[in-house]
C-alpha cells in the first residue's frame, strides 16, 4: 500500500544509528522498514572493522532493534546484514557461510552482495567481470535463507532465482 506522500518503503543504511528519529518516523509512516547494519559511518568504515564474532555482533545488533521497533508497533521490517559496510573481506564470507542463523530473527532476509568487492577480490577481476561469482553468491545466499536481493543484473538475478525455486520449493524476490 502506497504512503500519502507516495513512499513505499525506507532502507535506512544505519538501522537508525545515523537518526535519532528513524525509529519513530517510522512508527507514524505504517510502510515496511528495511534496516542494515553498518559499522562506523561511510567514510570510516572500512578501516580496520572489528568485531567479536561478526555473525553474533550483528545478530545482536538486529535483536536489539527488532525489539525496539515491536514496542513501538512497527511489525513490517526487513533486515540487510550490510555485506561490504564495515566489513572485512573475511568477515563478509562468514557472514555469507553463516547467513542460516538470521533465521531466528524471523524477518524477511535482504542481501546485497551484486559485484561487491567481496566477489572481485576473489576474483582478482573488477566489478564489470564480476557477474559470475555474483550469481554463485546469489545462489549461495539463497540457499541460506536470503528471501531479498539487491542486484544490478535484474535478468541473470531471475534466472537465479528461478533455477534456486528448482532447487527448493520456496519463493524469492529480487528488488
């Protein structure tokens, strides 16, 4: 359902760090909210990104705002675990190998990963040559969980997605 001011959704990059109002402008606007996580801010957040156990960090993290959010009635939320935003390349792998525990957020699981630096650097190629390993990792995440994409190849992203609901009976949507 569309929003009076013709808003259909918010993707907030900072899951409300970079907005002290996120939560509750988003609470009066009743649209899906997708929220990703991010380490640092843009222009720092690649330098030497830390965590405990990224997959665990990020799971509280998100566990920490779904709860927020419910208390505050927004139920319409997607979240994004920010492969590339403050992420190493290690890191982002694990992310990628561990994707499956999202699940016990029960929220839709939105990932982009499309020509990411993640996929070149393997690959030892640049983002315009990345469109193989993108589709492997699309594949990937897929078969993990991922119920969203974010891609740049809309049409080889479907053909994922369709040999993926071959694989398992289960639907998916590329955004």
């Amino acid at each position: 359902m569309r929003h009076r001011y013709g808003i259909d959704m918010v993707n907030d990059i900072s899951a409300g760090q970079f907005d002290s109002q996120m939560f509750s402008t988003m609470a009066g606007l009743g649209i899906p909210y997708v929220m990703m996580h991010i380490q640092g801010k843009p222009e720092d957040m690649q330098k030497s990104p830390e965590y405990s156990n990224v997959t665990d960090d990020i799971l509280q993290f998100f566990g920490e705002r779904v709860y927020n959010l419910k208390k505050l009635g927004i139920n319409d939320m997607i979240i994004d675990p920010g492969f590339g935003f403050g992420k190493s390349l290690e890191q982002n792998y694990q992310l990628l190998r561990e994707l499956s525990s999202f699940a016990m957020l029960e929220l839709p699981l939105m990932v982009g990963i499309s020509r990411k630096s993640m996929i070149y650097n393997v690959l030892e190629t640049d983002p315009s040559n990345a469109l193989n390993g993108t589709t492997s990792a699309h594949m990937a995440a897929l078969l993990s969980g991922a119920s969203i994409l974010r891609v740049h190849d809309v049409k080889e992203a479907m053909e994922t997605v369709k040999i993926f609901r071959q694989i398992v009976d289960r639907p998916a949507r590329t955004v």
